[in-house]
C-alpha cells in the first residue's frame, strides 16, 4: 500500500468519525434512550429505495464488554423522502475490543482504578471476527478519548496520535485488525493503541470508536496494474547493484593489496633514510676534506714553485762551486807548503818557551799538569811572586798552543779539501742540479693546473653536499609520514572491506530482497489488497460506532 493511499485512510476515517460521533448523541440531550425499546421512524411508504446508509452502535462498559446495541437504517428514496429506521438488539460486530487497565505496572479493574493516583496504561486491543474464504474483512478503527488536563500529566503513545487545546488532551488511537494476516508480509500494522501517564485521581470521560470498511472500498486500485514497470526497474536495480559490487571487490581487493605491501615500503624507506644519511655524512666528509686538499694543493703550488726558485739559485751555485773548486785545488799546493812553515816556526816557538821554563820533562802534552804542580810547589813555598810569574808563562804557552792547534787544524781541512775537490766528479752535481730545476719547474706548472681542478672539484663536492641534504630532507619527510600513508592505506582497506560488505548486505537484504519480494511476494501481495478491496465493496456498507461508559 502505497503512502498516499495510508494517507487517505487515515484521513478517511477521521472524516467518517467526525461525522459519526456527532450521531451517537453522546453529550446532547438526544441521548439515545438505552432503557426504551426500539423504534421504527418512517416518513412514506411504498417508494423505491436507491440507498441504505446502516450504523450500529455498541454500548460497552468501562472494560470493554458490550452492554446493548443499536442499528439505525437511512434508507434513501427516489423522490428525496427518506426512512429512518432504529432497532435494538443483538448484533454480531465484526470488531471486539477489549480495554485493559494497570496502575504502577499492575493490572487493575475500571472500578479499582477510579480516583487512584500513580502510573497508569491503558490498552485497546481489536479483533478482527469477521472472514471470508479465509481472509478477514479490512477495517479501519478509529478511537478517541478525552483526558483532562489535571488529571493526566506526562502522557505517552503507542499507536496514536495526540491533541491538546490547553485544557484536555484528545487521544486518537488507529487499528487494523487483521490486516498484517491478510498481506502476510512482516510490516507494522497496529491491532491495538495504548495510553501511558501519570494520573491523579484516576477519572475518564466514555471513549469513542468507529469502525468500518468503506476506507478500503473507496481505494483507487489502477495504480496496482503497474507492475511490470516495476519489475524492470527493479531488474535494472539488480544488474547496476551486482556492477557496483564487482567494482567495489575489485578495489578491495587493490587496497587490501596495497596495504600488505605497506610495510614493505615502510622497511625500504626506513633503508633509504640510513643511505641518504650515510651520502649526507660521506658528500659532508669530502666537501670539507675537498676543501682541505685545495688549501694543501695551494701550499704546495707555492712551495714547488719556491723550489723551482731555489732550484734555479742551486744549478748557479753549482756553477759558483766549481769554479771555486777549480780555484782551490790551485790554491791548496801553495797553502799546504805556507803551512808547514808556520807549523814549524809555531813548535820552535813553543820549545823555547818551554826551555826557558826550566821545569823538567815539560813537553805540549802534558805542560797543563807541569804548570800546576810547579805552581802548586812555589804557593807551599810560599813563593807567590815567582808562582804568579809562573802562571803568566802558563798563559802565553797556553795562548801559543791555541794559535798552533788551530793552525793544525786549518792546515788539515785545507789539505782534506783539496784531496776530495781532486776526487769529486763535479759534473754529474751539474748535471743533476739543471735537471732538478727542469722537474721542479713542470712540478710547479702541474700543480697550479692541479689546484684549479681540486677548486671545481670542491665546489661540485659543495653542490653535492647541499643536493643531498636537500634528497636527505624529502627522504626524511617521507619517512615521517610512512605511518600516515600506512594508517589511511589501512583505513582504506578496512573501508572499502566494510564498504563492500555493506553493499552485499545491502544488496543480499535489500535489492535482492525486493527483487525476490517482488518475483515470490509482490505479484501475492498485490492480489490480496485486490482482494481485500474488493471484500470491503462487496460486504456490507455498516458502520459500527462503539461507547464505552466513563470512569
């Protein structure tokens, strides 16, 4: 059953009860006389009658149980005189009710409830009695109740709807009895409304419902022929569904896919950080050491070219150092025979001066010991004038001695000179001091090419440096936000697993769901509201209005 046609019958009835209620006499003076015997109304006869429009009313006490009833007859007419017609008796309704009664969570009689305090619930339950070919009659029962105001407070509903007019509240409870049998399918239709509150001195004003069957008579069926529109909707839906869950594994399977591989990127990541670090470290080491090398290669530069320099004052000097030598090897014959003169006129010099001495065994060795014991032996003797005399001479042998050693010894390096001039070959000095001054003049001449490519080697190693610091930070950025990548790679498959689960619950208890409801149950379903509206047209057009008495 469509929305709108709920919609109509809800509004149907309330339609139908605010007509009837007013008929039923319940407040006006016209009170239908419960203690007189029915009556028969007729304004002519003998007229051909073109509509009955029949209503019983139920008189039921407080609990539900019926006391008498009614049925008044309009039977209408072709020249617009009407009979009306009312008959006490028994009647057989279709719909029963049943009112019952708790106070604080404990059922109670009508009787016991009046003028109590507490937590009250009071349930209207409807049967259904009346069935044809095994399917019930539909009816529509509509109920309402009046609560005043200071007497219910707090008040909650099940199956019903609630007015308030700021002095009592109206209570309007809706049943189908029999209908969730009828359309055999698993949805919400009441059998019964309740009404929960908090009462204070517990009274009730009588209570009100129709019911009737004309709500269903009156439902525009054409739209039911529509099904075959709807069976290729619903095929289409089917086919787009299986679609979206194919596509929806398919990516499950990718992200579940991907997120086993995480860790394997995480792991490399984590490898090429320590690489990057070590590049870093090794392009840091050989910048500075680059760096290091050209103040070295510029050192050296200098000095080589210092020593081609020195080179250069070597092979003149050589140069210099043979001609000398050539110069003294001339020079030492003639040295050599001056020397041994003077030799000899220093030695008869220091023999006189030791003859004049006068002191025994006195010779050039050991005339330093034979002046002090003779020195020594004139101080005992107290002869200081001939002791200090002595030690003058002391002197100037000592000082004539001095002058012969160093002659000695002049002599001796002159003629040691001359022996290795005349033994030295001098040329092969020339020959490797020009040499010297060649390589070191080339060496001098590379190495200045040699520090401007260490320079160009030591910026490019600066370049290095700073270009891998730059991959060493993007490195370390994608490092930091690895468990970022892996966390939403996770959320993802642990997403599209409950996606694609949730689709094929959708799809196993939704779309399939209609899809079978439609192919096992639409097609029955349709065909009973075709049935159950065409019950409520063929059966009686009655309306049964119910009064329970008030409390």
């Amino acid at each position: 059953m469509s929305k709108k046609v709920g919609y109509t019958a809800i509004v149907a009835g309330l339609a139908l009860a605010s007509l009837a209620l007013p008929l039923m006499n319940i407040s006006g003076t016209a009170k239908a006389d419960e203690t007189k015997p029915a009556e028969t109304i007729s304004t002519t006869n003998n007229l051909v009658s073109k509509a009955v429009d029949e209503t019983v009313y139920v008189f039921l006490d407080a609990g539900g149980n019926v006391k008498k009833t009614i049925s008044s007859d309009w039977v209408k007419n072709d020249l617009g005189t009407d009979v009306y017609t009312k008959t006490e008796g028994k009647v057989d309704t279709p719909i029963t009710m049943k009112i019952s009664y708790f106070l604080d969570d404990k059922e109670v009689t009508a009787e016991e409830i009046r003028g109590r305090s507490g937590h009250v619930k009071i349930r209207y339950d409807f049967t259904n009695n009346e069935r044809v070919n095994g399917m019930y009659v539909p009816y529509a029962v509509l109920s309402g109740a009046v609560l005043p105001n200071g007497t219910f407070t707090n008040i909650k509903l099940t199956n019903a709807k609630l007015i308030n007019d700021g002095t009592r509240t109206v209570v309007a409870g809706l049943a189908l009895p029999g209908m969730k049998e009828n359309l055999g399918v698993d949805v919400n239709l009441p059998e019964h409304f309740e009404i929960e509150a908090d009462a204070k001195d517990f009274k009730m004003e009588m209570t009100a419902t129709i019911a009737t069957s004309k709500v269903f008579a009156d439902l525009d069926t054409s739209a039911l022929n529509s099904v075959d529109a709807l069976s290729s909707a619903l095929q289409t839906l089917s086919d787009s569904m299986l679609q979206l869950l194919n596509g929806s594994t398919q990516l499950r399977d990718g992200l579940a896919t991907l997120n086993s591989k995480t860790g394997v990127l995480a792991d490399g990541v984590s490898q090429l950080r320590a690489g990057s670090l070590k590049l870093v470290d090794g392009a840091k080491a050989l910048s500075g050491g680059a760096s290091d090398v050209v103040t070295g290669a510029t050192e050296l530069s200098t000095n080589l070219d210092k020593a081609a320099t020195g080179a250069k004052e070597l092979d003149a000097g050589v140069d210099q150092t043979i001609a000398g030598v050539s110069t003294l090897a001339g020079n030492l014959s003639e040295l050599d025979k001056n020397s041994q003169t003077i030799t000899s006129g220093v030695q008869g010099l220091i023999d006189a001066t030791l003859k004049e001495l006068k002191i025994a065994d006195i010779t050039i060795e050991n005339y330093p010991d034979k002046f002090k014991e003779a020195i020594s032996k004139l101080i005992k003797m107290g002869d200081i004038e001939n002791a200090n005399i002595l030690k003058d001479k002391a002197d100037k042998v000592g000082k004539q001695l001095g002058l012969y050693q160093g002659i000695l010894n002049y002599v001796n390096g002159a003629s040691a000179i001359a022996k290795g001039a005349a033994k030295t070959d001098l040329t092969n000095l020339k020959t490797g001091s020009a040499g010297l001054s060649e390589g070191l003049s080339k060496l001098s001449a590379g190495s200045s090419e040699l520090t401007s490519g260490l320079k160009k080697l030591a910026a490019g190693s600066d370049n290095l440096y700073a270009g891998l610091m730059s991959l060493d930070a993007g490195v370390s950025n994608l490092e930091s936000n690895i468990p970022a990548l892996t966390s939403g790679v996770s959320q993802l498959a642990d997403g599209s697993k409950a996606l694609t689960d949730g689709l094929s619950q959708f799809n196993d208890a939704g779309v399939q769901k209609l899809v079978s409801l439609y192919n096992g149950n639409v097609k029955a379903l349709v065909s009973k509201i075709q049935m159950m509206v065409n019950l409520s047209r063929n059966s009686s057009k009655v309306k049964y209005l119910y009064r329970t008495d008030e409390i």
